[in-house]
C-alpha cells in the first residue's frame, strides 16, 4: 500500500476539476464539509480523513471515467476541495510534529512551535513532494 504523499502526488485530474477545487478551497468550511462527506469523521486523525477522502474521490472518478448515471460533478468537486484542504492541514500537522520532536530532544530551553517555520516547512514540503502535482491540469 502506498504512503499518503505517494497517493496524493499522483493523484491528477481534469483542469476544470481542479480549478474548481482551487476556488472552493478558499471558503472550505471544515466541520460542515467533513459531516457531510464523511459522516463518521468527527474523531479521526487527519491521515485517516484523507484517506478516507483519497478513497472516496477514487470511487467518483472512477463513475466519472465509466460515465455513470449516478456521478454528480459538483459531488466530486466537493469530494476535492475538502482532500486539498485535508491534505493541506495532514502536511502542516506533520511539519508541526516535526518541529515539536526537534525542539523535545534539542532540550526545553527550546520554545514552542513557530507557526511562521510551519508554514514555511509545509511550503517547502509541497514544492519538494510534489503536491503540486496532485492539483495539476492533465
């Protein structure tokens, strides 16, 4: 089975698609997204709730590809934009661990996480994994 970086990196969709999920991420809406995609969400660690969302966007691209009756595209653009902003918020969390088990065994002279090198951190590391490429135009 492959790692969640994996998964999303080679996830690519239809331009429409993804420039659709681009705009709607600015107004993602977490907790409403998640009930209503992932109805047993609430307490899940954020790399089970991307998985959850890898499978469930697989399943509609797949209705998608088979042109099924039963694909709704504003469905899947939804399915989308909660992965972009899940993905998004596993990355930061991850970069956050990272830093906080740094600063642990670096001693407790160290302060807290800097919310500025997280953000820098999760840059880094979507331009380095190829995060991009997961919202990349085919």
């Amino acid at each position: 089975m492959q790692d969640l970086t994996t998964r999303l990196s080679a996830l690519s969709r239809p331009r429409l698609l993804v420039r659709a999920a681009r705009m709607g991420a600015e107004h993602y809406q977490r907790t409403h997204s998640l009930a209503k995609l992932l109805p047993s969400s609430e307490r899940l660690r954020p790399a089970a709730i991307v998985t959850q969302l890898l499978d469930l966007e697989h399943a509609y691209n797949k209705k998608r590809l088979t042109n099924d009756i039963g694909y709704h595209f504003t469905r899947h653009i939804e399915i989308l934009i909660a992965l972009q902003a899940e993905a998004r918020l596993f990355h930061a969390q991850r970069a956050g661990s990272h830093q906080i088990n740094r600063a642990t065994k670096n001693g407790p002279q160290e302060e807290a996480v800097d919310h500025q090198s997280i953000r820098f951190a999760l840059n880094s590391y979507e331009n380095a994994s190829g995060m991009d490429a997961f919202f990349s135009a085919t």
